[in-house]
C-alpha cells in the first residue's frame, strides 16, 4: 500500500507542478486553454467552467445497455452568479502517472491541426512569449526543488557526519548487513590496520572494491570478526568517474540548525548538485559505464518512493526533490514531443523567419511520440526485469 500512495502522492504533485507551470504562463499572456488534465485516461472527475459556475462531471464504472462500462454517473452544476467562464475543462484522470496542458491553437503532439490565428491562440502569439510558455513547466520543476531542498534544510539543518568509527546505519541487503554488522558496532580494525576515525576505513576500503576484507568490531564491550568481500559504487572525481569499494554503511549524523538565509543557499546548491548527479549519469552511459538497462521508470520510482516514505517524510520529499530535478531535465532535452522539442522548433522558426508546415510539424511530433514511446518500453522492460531478477 505504501508503494502505491507514495508513486502516486511524487508523480502526481511533481506531474500537477509542471503543468501548472503552463497553465499560468498560457494564461498570462492570453492563451485560451482548453484543458487541464492530470492523470491518465480514464476521466475520473471532470470540473468545466462555465458562465455562471462550474459543471461537474463524475466517471465510474456502470451498467449500460447490460454491460459494464466506464461513463459518467454524476452530472451537477455549481451555480455562481457573475461569475465569467472560460470553457476550460479541469480533468482529474485516474492513473495519476501523466498529463498535459490543452491550448488553443497548439500545434503539439495533440495532433490538432485546427489553426485560426486567433489572437487567444498559442500560435498567434510571439515567440518570447511561446518560449515562455514551453519552458514554465521546466522552471516549476526547478523551483519546486529548490523549495523542497530548502524547506528540508531549515527544517532538518544541516547534516554533519561523526569522525568516529562507529557504524550509524547500514544499507539493506549490502555486504556489511548481509555479514552481521549491527548500528552502533565500532570499527577497530580492517585488515590488519588500526582504524582511529570514519576516515581511515574509507581510505582502506575504497581502493579495494569487490575484494575479500577481514573486520573486527567491537560490540557492548565484545570484539567480533567478520569476513566478506566488499561491493563498489561509481562516484564522480575530478577528471571524470571512478570505481570505489564499499560495504554499505554510513557513520553516525548530528544535524546543526540553521538560518533561513542559510537554508536558501543549500537548497541552491542541492539543486544544482542534482542537475551534476544526472549529467554523471549521461557521462557513465557515454563512457559505457552504464547502459540503457540501468534506466529505471515509474515502477523503479514507486519502489524507491516507497523504501523512502517507510523512512519517514524527509527522505521522501528529498526523493520528490531530486525526481522533479529529473523531470525538468528529460523535458528541456530537444526531443519532439518533450518541451524541449517544442522550443527548439519554435528557435528554428525564428531563425529561418517563417513557420513550418504543418505537414512538417505533425511528422516531427510523430517521430518524437515514437521515440518516447520506445523509451518508455525500454524502460518498463527494464523495471519488470528488476522484479523478477
């Protein structure tokens, strides 16, 4: 249960934030947006409005003609008198893993072809202000993590990690849980060598990755021996990346308050931290270091999502951070299709100083849907593997 609430609470506020991020821009220059959906087909909960208040219409499943079906089984209207409407219909769809942004004269991959150059039509506005448009979603993503890293940092302060070499938690199912190792063990020794601080195990075990280590801790007073190989982590250096061995472990953590003004400046940088972590992961696919296997997708983010909310609330909105750090980043790549796409042909427009044809235009946002669509596979494959492996 707890995976299932936690995918749906990440994907559907970071999906809602990045649409918003649209939605308001459209508005602010005076597109006339025709939907606003969350979620995948089907239409759960459907709020129009209209002059003079809002119809609302509710979907479930129902008899019709004998057979079960998925149709409206509630339709009521709210009535608020002066009120102006704007036609836009607000759908809350049921599979909260998507959604999109319907505005008028949008050439996207909607496929919609009707274009009348109305002055409340994206296409008839100037390119200043489409760039502004396509790119809101990204910038919601980017201050949505900005804000959750800070709002993390005040909160929590900032994390200081002890020198002594006594173990403050262990990664499940890695070589030092796996061997017996338990929170609050001192390391004394590893092989052979004395250990005085978390800095001299690190300086042992990272040159070692994959390789048999002999341990001795001591427990309430009681020393034990262990023995097991060490596993490894790629790790971003200086002039690139590098293996390193490690055993899953992490020292003991102090949090230290801070200030607000303080708070600001770490969420910054985590921000861009996060932005640096996928541009590794781009560097490691370049270099063969990883390969497309090791993509994850929505199933991968549900699993993590869920292990994070059984952590407890901060873990999990760091997670939220950094996925919506990832969503900004997918969406600005020039793929058709992806926001990204849609700014760079807008830029190409401008360059040559005239429109493409809407020939053009559908075959492009054609081949982008494919290639997303493979993407998607490949990665759903990639994430059923997992669970059966």
């Amino acid at each position: 249960m707890i995976f299932i609430w936690a995918t749906a609470l990440v994907i559907g506020i970071l999906v809602f934030v990045h649409e918003l991020g649209h939605y308001l821009a459209a508005r602010s220059v005076g597109v006339r947006v025709e939907k606003f959906s969350i979620g995948f087909p089907p239409r759960f909960f459907v709020f129009t409005s209209v002059n003079e208040g809002w119809d609302i219409t509710i979907f479930f499943f129902r008899f019709s003609d004998g057979r079960l079906s998925w149709g409206p089984i509630m339709n009521t209207n709210v009535h608020i008198r002066g009120r102006k409407g704007t036609g836009t219909e607000y759908v809350v769809a049921l599979i909260p893993l998507g959604g999109y942004v319907k505005m008028a004269g949008a050439l996207d991959e909607s496929m919609d072809t009707v274009v009348t150059n109305a002055p409340d039509e994206f296409m008839s506005k100037s390119v200043p202000q489409k760039l502004w448009i396509l790119s809101a979603g990204v910038l919601m993503n980017i201050f949505t993590a900005f804000i959750l890293f800070t709002g993390i940092t005040y909160v929590q302060g900032i994390v200081e990690a002890s020198e002594n070499p006594i173990i403050g938690e262990l990664s499940p199912d890695r070589p030092a849980e796996i061997a017996g190792l338990k929170k609050g063990d001192e390391i004394i020794n590893i092989n052979g060598e004395e250990i005085y601080k978390w800095s001299d195990l690190q300086e042992i075990l990272q040159p070692i990755p994959d390789t048999k280590i002999e341990i001795k801790v001591q427990r309430e007073g009681v020393e034990f021996d262990f023995s097991f190989n060490t596993s490894h982590m790629v790790i971003p250096v200086k002039n690139g990346i590098d293996t390193v061995g490690v055993i899953g472990i992490a020292p003991e953590y102090h949090y230290l308050p801070v200030s607000f003004r303080e708070a600001f400046t770490y969420g910054y940088i985590g921000t861009i931290n996060s932005f640096g972590l996928i541009m590794l992961t781009f560097q490691m696919l370049g270099s063969g270091q990883a390969t497309l296997k090791d993509l994850g997708g929505p199933i991968m983010i549900g699993q993590i999502a869920g292990e994070t909310a059984k952590a407890g609330w901060i873990p999990l909105l760091n997670f939220m951070a950094l996925i919506s750090i990832n969503l900004a980043f997918l969406n600005i790549l020039p793929i058709p299709g992806l926001d990204g796409g849609h700014i760079f042909i807008i830029l190409i427009e401008s360059i040559i100083r005239r429109p493409l044809s809407l020939k053009s235009r559908l075959v492009i946002q054609q081949i982008g849907m494919v290639f997303l669509l493979v993407l998607m596979v490949t990665v759903m494959f990639n994430d059923i593997s997992r669970l059966f492996n």
